[in-house]
C-alpha cells in the first residue's frame, strides 16, 4: 500500500488509497426531509428539519428563505422569519439540523394558514432535486365547530331496507339500491327507485318507524327506472332505454303498482316531480352521449299536462322542450361561466343543445315556473310552464378557495385535516335543487337551494371525453408565470392528489394551465331565483362541521364503499362530503333547508328565514363509524309538513343508495313533538300584550325561546312566570313552548 495525496484534500490530511485505485470523493446532498410540516398555532415554535447525506470532508451550509407568493401565513404577523437562515453541516456530521421558526398565538378564528421556505445557496454541497421547499401549515386554536341555532331536532324513528344491498362475492356486487323516495299522504305509502335492482319497491308507511314492504314492481318490461313521484294515488316513474341515447319513458302505476300508462320523453329521464297544483309533471332528461362521443343526443325537460284522468293521456299531451334557441351563443354561454364541452377534442362537435344535461327539476309554488339544474355545466335554466319557452340560462359560478370562509382540505395524504385557502376555484356543480318562498314579513322572494356535489364527464371508450386528472399528473402542466412553485403544488401532501379538470383554465390557449378549476363547491348556496344572483354560499362551513363533530369527525370525508370500514379523509382529494340531496320544509313559521351528505352521510339542517345569513341548526348522521353499515350514500330527500304526517309530526325521509336503505327522522323541539302534542298543550297566554317594554306575564310557568321574526332566539325561559322585554327592538316575536304551545307577542 502507498500513501497518496489527494488533490483537493485538505491541507494535511493524508488519504490512504490502493495502489492502482483513486478514492472516491462524495459531494454531501442537502434537503428538507419532508415537503410538509404541521404546528398548532399555539405550540410556540415549529421545527423544520434539513438532513444530509453523503457527508463530506468540509463543513457544508445552506440558507433557508421565505418564498413569496406561496403562502396565507403573513411574516411579523403569524409567524417570524426576518431574513434567509444559514444553516451549518460540519465536516463528517449526520445529524439534521433543524429550523426553528416561532409562531404568533393569535385569537383570530381563522383557518390553517402556511408559508414556504426555500433552499438555496449551498456551498461545499448540492440539493436533493423534489426536496428543496417545505411548506410550514399553522394550525389555527382559535376556530371552533361551527354553532347551532334553535332548538328544532331530528331523531331517528327508524332505517328500512328494500333488500339486500350487495352480495357476499369479492368484491362485493350491489344488487338493490333506494336512491329516490316519493310519499303519498293520500295513502301513507312510499315508493322507492331502486334502480340497481330494477324495481319499483312500494312500502307502508303508517308506522314510520316500522315501515313494511307491500310490493315490488318489476321494471324490466319497461326499462331501466331513475326516479319516481307520487300524487294522489298516481305513481309515475322516469325510465331510460336499454341504449342511453335512445328516448325514454314515463311510466304510470296505480298505487298499488298495477300499470296504467306510458308515453315518451327525451333522452335519459333522470329526475321526475309533480307541479304543487297537480297539473304538470316534468322529467330532466340528461341526454347523455354514448362511451366514445358518436352519439350525443339532445338534453331536454319534457312536460306532461296530468290534468286529464290518467286514462285519456295520449302523447298529445307530452312537449319534450330542448335548448335549440341557445345554439348560436355557444361563446357568449362560455364567456358568461356556463361549461359548453363542444364534444371531445378531435370529435364530433355538440350543439349547446347537446350539451346541456338536465340533472333536476323544482317547481315554483304557484306551479307557473320550472328551474332546471344543469350540473355538469354548472348552470340553470327557468322554463316558463304557460308558454314552454325558456326565459334563461344563467351560471351558477365558481367558488374561489382563496378567499376567507372558503378553504378545504385538498389532501387524503396528509394526517391533518387542513382547511386551507388556495389558488383554486370550484365548479359547484349542484346535483338537486329546490325552490322556496318567503312571505312578505320575512321580505318576500322566491329563492333556490342548490346542493354543489360537482360532477366529472367521463366516457372514455375511443374518441370520448374524460376531463378529470389529478393536478399532480404531468399531463396537467401549470404555467410557470401563474404558479412558479408548481412542484411543490403537485406533490401529493398539497394539492397533488387534487381532482381537476382539464376542460378549464387553460386562457390563453398555450397548452398549461393559468387557473385551477376542482369539481363541486363542497358547499350549498342560495341565489334569487328571479335574477340568479347568490345570494348566500355556505363556503367551508360543511367541512368545518364535518370535521369537528363530536361524533363523525374522525371519520371525516369518508367514502361510502361497500361493506367496508370507513378511511378518514379518503375523498378529500375529490369533491369532499359531496352535498348531494336538497329539500325545503316550513314548520310553523320557519323555513327550513335540508342537505344530504352523499359521501360522509347524513344531513343537515338550515334556517333560512334570513337567506343571506342561513343558521345552522343541526347535523345528523345514521351510518356506522367502523363498518360498511347503517345508512350510507343519502341521496333523495323528502319533506313530510304534519298535516300530511302519519304520526302528526313533521317528518324527513332519507333515501340511501349505497346501503339500499329508508331512514326516517321525526322533526321535534328538544325531542320528539307531534301536532297532536301541541293541540293538548294547555293554552298559552301573554299580557300585557302588547308590551311597551318591561316585564310580560305567562299564564302558566314555560321553558322554551322567544324568536324574533328571523327565527332567531333572543330570549331563553326555563319554568318562567314572565318575560323581560327591555332591550328588545320594537317588532312582532313568538314564544314558543317546549310543550308545543305558541304565543305571538308585541313588542312597541
């Protein structure tokens, strides 16, 4: 052996090298050692480590700096960091260094916050290529669940199930479903769309909470069923053809299921409802093309005059009314916020008619007016039912999760839920909606209650359109002026597993993306059904209340699968807890909003006597926290007022797709209340009355709240003789017992 020096070592040292050979000089490699990390606002300081490999013969360093223009989390505000940092690595060491960065505890309510830092710099070094940027998420202490108004409840009377949802097979295989459920207050009866099983199920619902089967019809002879309505014995359901693309029908049962009559509709009837008056009945027909583009048929409502005895219907009373009149203004729809496909890129082109896919149909109260919701082009249309012309199409926007009140939780990587604003905006997408009005006391209007879900078009046979990808895939390039840290976005811990569309964003046409466009809103939103102006969006509060519920937090943006344990946050890559199902129910003089949660489960319910300020006031959930049971995917809604209640009650009924099942909740004051309740409740009586302030007498002693006439509780009484009124603004309230009884007061 012969000792050698080597160039390049340091002054001194002799390396010891076999004769023949030359020692290998390794260059030492710097780097983050994840491209996260996550500290409580209050915990004082966050670490931010930086390791190393390939330690070398000398000391290696490298400065640590703030990037600009990625972050929420403001310097000398949330967090402080003056200048870049130099980290030092001596000579032969293996230890991480670590960053630490104190935090400011602030006692601002506000959502996850974060800031980037940079590796740059190095010297007697070189940095790991993916690992040269973390980005730091402050987790805010001062947010809490969201709060609850009213003492309005929904309990559980019972869950049905029309049959065995899936077999034992692996993977398993859904063999029934319940995905839509009508009622019928003239017979106490359900019927329920149980498309994966090919039935028309009937069941008796004079016991709600013990409901029992009495038929099951089969659909074969007639297609594939998608929804079903009631009215008055009069069941109808809308059915597609075995070829999508192929017209569809409506079909007519009596109550009992015994066939009636059919007639044609448009393309994919996929929703059916009745007019309140009885007189229309109405199908949105998606019209949906075929796997590889050919065959892209016309998206439509059809309209049945039902005003005749069922026996006379002819297709003389059937008008299929598509969107022809809006063909030439397939650039004017775009530039307005309307998502016009124009078929797939080398394809076929499709008309606006084309296009548009009708998801859902509501009906004004005074049965004049039609609202269509288009869902994948994230618009509605306003169908005029006198004259079968369409009068709009308006968008229904985008939501922009950069902004306060509007973050998400973007990553089913991550370990955290971080409810975090960024660049991106959401097509909300609604699947149903539904109209309500307000009476002249609380302003008047008439609004519409969209449930944001946000829906993908995939046909993916030869020449079809799938416009979902993930926007860490490299066939989504971000451009690098909009999003110079486009790397650090598309790892899988930040928005990398994101679900986006390829359909959108791209503005100036050069190949890369300028914006980010996700599917749904995550949300639910109230526009003025007149103008289609919002006039409310709930923004992050369904996965703020998701989240931090006692009960179903942990097992938050979890997925419906089949006969499988609940994965926390596995669909938060996707469209979240995906509102699904929309229904409106006034009780005494409250207008209520009901919202399914197809993916997570269960519903919410919302006060909307003030659309612009709707209050939450509970949220309920039947399905299990460690197994694939209870009811899972709600997706139909309906309403039951009391007066059309078996057990005098108002009533919910939920239709779960996933597990096949009807779930029913009675509508209470702090438990169950019937009508029949309040009608025994001693009277309930207030003097003086009214009041020029001071105290009010009660004829009996009362617990329960004084409502303004917003609906919101401005005084609590617990066995109360009497009532103080100072403070109170001039105005109408009502006193609203435990026991039912009610009692308007006057306050001058």
């Amino acid at each position: 052996m012969r000792q050698t020096l080597l160039s390049g070592a340091t002054a001194g040292l002799l390396c010891l090298a076999l004769a023949g050979t030359a020692a290998a000089q390794t260059t030492p490699a710097l780097r983050f050692t994840a491209v996260t990390a996550v500290a409580n606002e209050n915990a004082g300081t966050v670490s931010v480590p930086v390791s190393v490999t390939n330690p070398g013969t000398a000391a290696s360093t490298v400065e640590v700096a703030l990037v600009p223009g990625l972050g929420t989390a403001t310097a000398g505000t949330d967090f402080t960091y003056a200048a870049p940092q130099t980290l030092t690595f001596p000579a032969g060491a293996t230890a991480n260094q670590i960053l630490t960065i104190p935090l400011t505890d602030d006692v601002l309510a506000e959502g996850a916050e974060y800031f980037t830092l940079r590796l740059q710099n190095p010297a007697n070094a070189t940095l790991t290529a993916g690992f040269t940027e973390v980005l730091v998420y402050i987790k805010d202490n001062d947010t809490q669940a969201p709060p609850r108004a009213g003492n309005l409840r929904l309990n559980l009377l019972g869950s049905y199930q029309n049959g065995v949802a899936f077999t034992t097979a692996t993977p398993p295989v859904q063999i029934n479903s319940a995905e839509i459920v009508a009622h019928d207050p003239s017979t106490q009866r359900l019927y329920v769309a149980n498309s994966i099983g090919g039935k028309l199920d009937i069941l008796n619902f004079a016991t709600p909470g013990t409901i029992t089967p009495l038929a099951s019809i089969s659909m074969a002879p007639y297609g594939g069923i998608n929804s079903v309505a009631v009215r008055n014995g009069l069941v109808a359901c809308a059915v597609e053809d075995a070829v999508l693309q192929n017209a569809g029908k409506i079909v007519f049962f009596d109550q009992n299921g015994n066939f009636l009559k059919q007639v044609t509709a448009g393309a994919l009837p996929d929703m059916i409802t009745f007019s309140p008056d009885g007189r229309y009945l109405l199908t949105a027909n998606e019209g949906e093309p075929n796997a590889t583009y050919s065959n892209d048929p016309l998206g439509s409502v059809t309209v049945v005059d039902v005003s005749g005895p069922i026996a006379n219907l002819t297709q003389a009373n059937v008008t299929t009314v598509d969107f022809s009149s809006f063909n030439a203004q397939a650039s004017a729809l775009r530039a307005a916020g309307i998502r016009i496909y124009g078929g797939p890129a080398g394809g076929p082109a499709s008309s606006v008619a084309q296009d548009l896919e009708p998801e859902y149909v509501t009906i004004s109260a005074d049965s004049r007016t039609a609202y269509i919701g288009l869902q994948e082009n994230n618009a509605v249309a306003t169908l005029d039912l006198a004259t079968l012309q369409f009068t709009a199409l308006r968008p229904i926007g985008y939501q922009d999760h950069s902004q306060p009140g509007f973050s998400f939780d973007a990553s089913d990587q991550s370990a955290d839920v971080l409810m975090a604003n960024w660049p991106v905006r959401g097509m909300r997408q609604p699947d149903a909606i539904a109209s309500f009005e307000l009476p002249a006391a609380l302003g008047g209007g008439r609004y519409l209650l969209t449930a944001n879900e946000g829906d993908a078009r995939e046909y993916s046979g030869t020449g079809g359109l799938v416009e979902a990808v993930r926007l860490g895939n490299a066939a989504y390039p971000l451009d690098p002026t909009a999003f110079p840290q486009a790397a650090l976005l598309k790892n899988n811990s930040v928005l990398g597993r994101l679900n986006v569309t390829n359909k959108l964003g791209d503005t100036d046409g050069d190949g890369d993306f300028d914006q980010i466009y996700a599917f749904g809103g995550r949300s639910f939103s109230i526009l003025n059904a007149t103008t289609g102006a919002l006039v409310h969006d709930s923004g992050d509060l369904l996965e703020r209340l998701t989240s931090t519920d006692p009960t179903f937090g942990g097992i938050f943006n979890a997925s419906n699968g089949a006969n499988e344990a609940p994965t926390r946050k596995n669909r938060s890559d996707d469209k979240g807890p995906e509102p699904e199902g929309a229904a409106i129910g006034v009780i005494r003089d409250t207008t209520y909003a009901f919202i399914s949660l197809e993916r997570q489960g269960g519903v919410l319910v919302m006060n909307v006597n003030d659309p612009a300020n709707p209050r939450l006031v509970q949220y309920i959930n039947n399905r299990s926290l460690t197994a694939g049971t209870g009811d899972q995917g709600p997706e139909g809604l309906v309403f039951v007022s009391a007066a059309n209640s078996p057990t005098g009650a108002p009533l919910l009924i939920l239709a779960n797709e996933i597990s096949s099942t009807v779930a029913v909740y009675q509508i209470g004051l702090r438990g169950p209340l019937s009508t029949a309740t309040a009608r025994t409740a001693a009277p309930l009586y207030l003097y003086p009355n009214p009041s020029q302030g001071g105290q009010v007498q009660l004829s009996r002693p009362v617990s329960g709240l004084l409502h303004d006439v917003l609906g919101r509780p401005v005084r609590t009484l617990t066995k109360a003789l009497q009532l103080e009124t100072a403070g109170l603004a001039p105005g109408v309230y009502v006193l609203r017992a435990e026991d039912g009884a009610s009692s308007k007061l006057v306050v001058r």
